[in-house]
C-alpha cells in the first residue's frame, strides 16, 4: 500500500506584472506563463472563477497548457457563498459547476468554496449548503473545500458536518482568520496567507522545513501536533492523503519561490 498520498504545492493565478523576471524568464510572452507556471509548480489556484463564469473552451485550453499531475483549484462563484441564505443558493451552485469546468479533466483538483468574514455558522443552513455539492459533475468525481472566516465556526458540529458530507476543511494559516487544522476527507487543503514580500522564498528557510513536515505528516495520514482542531476527541483515519498547499495573498510577489522551494522540501 502506498504510504503518503501525493503533495502539491502551487500559488494563486499565474498572471503577476511582478513575476515577471523574478519567476519567469525576461522576455518570456505572457501566453507562454501558465505553460511556464504549471511546469515549475504542482498546482494553480485559480480566484478568477470567484467572479465570473468562463467559457468551457477556456478550461480546455487551460488543460491543453500545462502537464500529467498538474491540477487547478477553482475558487467557486461568490454568488454561491455570499448570501444570507446559503441553502437557497442551488442555482448558483449548478451554473458553477455546469460552467464546463469539467473540461479541466484530470487536471481538475479540488473547488474551494469560500466564505465571508461576516458569514456565522449556521448549523441547519449549512448543511442545506453541503446538500447542494455534488460528488460528481458529467462523471468526473468532485473534490470539495470549505475555507470559512468567523470564529462561530471554531465548534466540533462544523468538523462532524464537513466529515458526514465528505468536505475538506480548509487550513487557513491567517493573522485574522481561524485556524482549523481538523482532517475531514480524504484529502488536505492548506492556504499560507502569512509570507513576506521581503523574503526571497515568501516564507523563510525555517518555516519552510516546518511546513514541509506538516505536509509529509498529513500526506501520511496523520496530522500535524502543534496545529489547533475544533474537535480534538475525534481520530480520522490513518489512511494515505493528498495534500495542496497554497502560498495566498502576503508575500505574493515571492509565492512562486516558496511554493517551489516548499515542493522540493516536501516532496
């Protein structure tokens, strides 16, 4: 049996005026990146889908680009996640998801479906929400992430929600965001969102080889010790996971150096 699951380490989109010449080559044209980026790195999460739809020849083009074992994480429409009603959103959800994503194929990884600061947990509503998501669109299966930012949600009843309906929690590494580090699935999604633009790697050496045994720890089917959990009593599988890790928001002009450098250290 396979003793780790397999680790991705990638950044957020692929287009960044100041990668240029830092991650990519000089004079290397900007149609040639995500050909360039999906090559260097493992995995792209992709924020443009948070806000419009796209065209199912884009997603096939996009596959077309980049090699065997490179996913998209796809950020899910606002429109699904940013209501006051999370259960009323069916609609949004499946115009989402009918959008031609699938067209990604293998290169599909999972979507992350993210929620507002503002957004509170709660419990019937929420399970509405999980009810709407799909394990499978046209045949491919889905693989689905709940980053969520209110402290309401900091509660052993989210993790046993997410568990019952196969969701991974997102580990969102935050100077304001809650922490969750619960393993719900089979699968791992962490967002580091705590890097620095005057860091050459994003995160520095020392956080870099901590991370890196974070990752090996749950791709092993464990779970990192030092990482805060809402429902500590509960004891997942050991079982083999992938993992994606994603270098967000601070520090994104070096992302790309961490995310690479965090991929040679995990493996």
């Amino acid at each position: 049996m396979t003793q780790s699951g397999i680790i991705r380490t990638g950044i957020g989109g692929w287009t960044f005026d100041p990668w240029e010449g830092t991650f990519y080559p000089e004079k290397l044209p900007k149609k040639r990146q995500l050909e360039f980026a999906s090559r260097e790195l493992t995995a792209i999460e992709v924020n443009g889908t948070y806000y419009g739809s796209q065209k199912p020849e884009t997603f096939a083009k996009w596959a077309s680009e980049v090699p065997d074992g490179f996913v998209f994480s796809l950020k899910a429409s606002r429109f699904s996640t940013n209501r006051k009603v999370l259960s009323d959103g069916g609609e949004s959800v499946e115009r989402f998801l009918t959008q031609g994503i699938t067209e990604l194929g293998d290169h599909l990884g999972p979507i992350l479906w993210q929620f507002a600061p503002t957004k509170k947990f709660e419990p019937e509503d929420f399970e509405g929400f999980l009810k709407l998501l799909p394990d499978k669109q046209d045949g491919i299966p889905l693989r689905h992430v709940l980053e969520v930012r209110h402290d309401s949600f900091r509660v052993p009843e989210f993790a046993a929600l997410a568990r019952r309906y196969a969701a991974a929690v997102a580990y969102a590494e935050h100077a304001a965001y809650p922490e969750i580090a619960d393993v719900t699935t089979d699968f791992v999604y962490a967002r580091l969102q705590k890097g620095s633009d005057e860091i050459a790697t994003c995160y520095t050496p020392e956080r870099l080889d901590l991370w890196a045994g974070r990752l090996k720890e749950w791709a092993s089917g464990g779970g990192p010790a030092d990482l805060p959990l809402i429902d500590p009593d509960h004891k997942p599988e050991k079982v083999p996971r992938d993992v994606f890790a994603f270098f967000i928001t601070e520090g994104k002009v070096n992302a790309p150096n961490g995310a690479r450098e965090l991929q040679k250290r995990a493996g």
